[in-house]
C-alpha cells in the first residue's frame, strides 16, 4: 500500500474538518457514500437508544453484536468501498461530532483518526487502545508490514523477525481476522457502553459474552481446519492477514504492504514468482474490494489457480455472507481447499 501512510493526519487537517461544520450542520440522512452521510447499518435501536457512528464494517458488526437493541449504528464508509482509501464528506464529519460514541479502529483510516481527533475526542472508542493491539501483535509475534513489501515467513505464534520491530512501521490493524483478538475488543466493547448507559450495561455485557462465545467455536474451527495443510505459505494481495497467520501457523506472503495501494514493482514480482515456484504453491488470493491485477499476473506467470479471500473489511450484496461469521466460514473452506488441508 507508496500511498498514504497509516498515521493520522496532521493539524492543518483538522482545522480543515473542524471549518466544514459550520457549513453543513452536521445532519446524517442515512443515504450512504454517495450522498455524503453515514450507511446505516443499524436500525434496531429505538427513539432513545444510543447513536453510534463506526468507521467501518469491522467495527459496525462489534457495535451491532454488543449494543442489539439499545445503539442505532451508523457507519462511515459506503458499502464496497475499500476502507483504507476512505475519505470523510462534511456530513460525515458532522455525524462524527454528533455520535454519542465513535467506534474506530485507530491506524486504519488515516481520515477517521483526523476526524476523531478535530471534533470527537471525548466520545471516541478506538479499538485498537482498547485491545492493545500493539502489545498483543508483539505477543503473538504479528510482523507489523513496510510499505510496498511482502515478507517471507511472517506469523509464526511467538517468533520474532529480524529486521522487524516497532520502529519500523505501524501495528497491522488487521486484527478482526483473529478471532480471539476481536473477541477482546467486543468485551471491552461491553464495558464502554455500559459506562454510556448503565441502565443497559447487564445487556451489553451478556451481549459481548454471547458473541464471544461464537468467536471462540469459530476459532477452534479454524485450528481445526488448518492444522494440518499440505501448504503453509498463503500467497495474498496485501498484508491482511498478519493476525490471521499468527494464529493459525500459516506464513504470510504478500505482494503489497498494509496499505493495499501500493504499486507492485517488476522486481517483486519477478521476487514472488520466484518465491511462489520453491514453495510449491498452487492457489494466490486476490480480494473482493480491490484490483485483482497482481493475484492474475503472479498466476499466469507460476500456472497456479486464483480464489478470492474476503478480509471481511466490508459487506455488499457480492460479499460470500452477509456477516462476519459467514464471511469468515467462506474463508475456511477456501483455505482448506487451497491451502490442501486434511
């Protein structure tokens, strides 16, 4: 992804956000990307319920599973919109300074963190401070990815690489692909709403209990799966899947770096070809918000076959479910087939 890094925007930017309030009163209309507002994503919660604004669709699906019937859940970027390249419309901006919580995941959309931090710094939850997701990708020896690089033999659980640190670029924010992770952030979800309304706080926290619930079967499905595959090495677009590859054994190798905009070079394609050939692998993944150029060049050029991967990063009437937990079954049988797993 040499494209916009993944840190917030700087002063002048929220200057800039803070001027556009004044022309458009901050309204949400619900009508999505194209309008200029929110998607509404929730629409459970009645006249009293509370008003959350997410960033995008990881995080709406937590606000929607914890909060049920008590949020009415607003989400920043349209639908099929490739979350990392988000840009905030005036309107968008309102609807973050009027939100009683903001739900956004700090790193992954430069824009939203500007926003946040011009107008709603008070009402803001971020996900990733939340789950201390720098402590935990260190623990579970998540490679936290350079800009237009793919690394070889990344995410192994709990081996370090030289060359990697936390001076040398951001956390992957990609973690609602671990779904023990995810589960964390849903009970520390439970904890932020029941602070916001107390009278409903038993509810949230049933709520985030139940939810993790069907994270941890769906967990252990996937240890299940994956424990045994022919092919470790999973041959991907971008670097997605850092968590996803620490916690199932897999090793991530990736044509661009975390943000999926990176230009891939003729020499590191013709790296990947090589790579792809000694590793014996047979299947790439393209994804389903973002050009499949790559995954079709490195295929042709190896005779390997071509899958889609969903990073569950956004829902659209395309999508192989319409939820997480579908989304990430599809993912399971895609990988067992590809990957050869007994």
């Amino acid at each position: 992804m040499p494209s916009a890094p993944l840190l917030p925007r700087g002063t002048a930017l929220a200057g800039a956000l803070l001027l556009t309030l004044s022309a458009c009163g901050g309204a949400t209309d619900g009508e999505g990307g194209a309008a200029g507002g929110p998607s509404q994503q929730g629409g459970r919660g009645g006249e009293d319920a509370l008003q959350v604004t997410t960033s995008f669709y990881p995080m709406t699906n937590l606000a929607r599973e914890v909060g049920g019937d008590h949020v009415q859940v607003s989400q920043l970027t349209p639908d099929g919109a490739d979350p990392h390249h988000f840009e905030l419309s005036p309107k968008q901006t309102g609807a973050v300074q009027e939100a009683d919580l903001v739900v956004h995941l700090g790193s992954m959309q430069p824009a939203v963190d500007a926003a946040v931090k011009a107008v709603a710094q008070d009402s803001a939850w971020d996900a990733a401070e939340a789950t201390e997701l720098e402590a935990k990708a260190h623990e579970l020896g998540v490679g936290e990815g350079h800009e237009g690089e793919g690394h070889e033999g990344e995410g192994h659980e709990g081996e370090g690489h030289e060359g990697e640190g936390h001076d040398h670029g951001p956390v992957d924010p990609h973690y609602w692909l671990d779904p023990v992770t995810y589960g964390e952030s849903a009970t520390a979800l439970a904890e932020e709403l029941a602070e916001l309304d107390p009278d409903h706080a038993a509810d949230y926290r049933e709520n985030a209990r139940a939810y993790v619930q069907e994270l941890t079967a769906l967990d252990e499905e996937l240890e299940k799966s994956l424990s045994s595959c022919r092919q470790d090495t999973l041959v991907v677009a971008h670097e997605a899947y850092g968590w996803f590859t620490a916690r199932y054994g897999l090793d991530q190798l990736a044509a661009s770096g975390l943000n999926n905009e990176a230009e891939v070079s003729p020499q590191r394609l013709a790296e990947l070809t090589r790579l792809i050939e000694d590793a014996g692998v047979s299947t790439i993944y393209a994804e389903p918000l973002t050009p499949q150029d790559n995954a079709q060049t490195l295929a042709a050029e190896t005779g390997t076959g071509v899958e889609v991967l969903d990073p569950a990063a956004g829902i659209t009437e395309d999508s192989p479910a319409q939820d997480y937990l579908g989304i990430m079954e599809h993912n399971r049988e895609v990988l067992v087939a590809g990957q050869e797993c007994s």
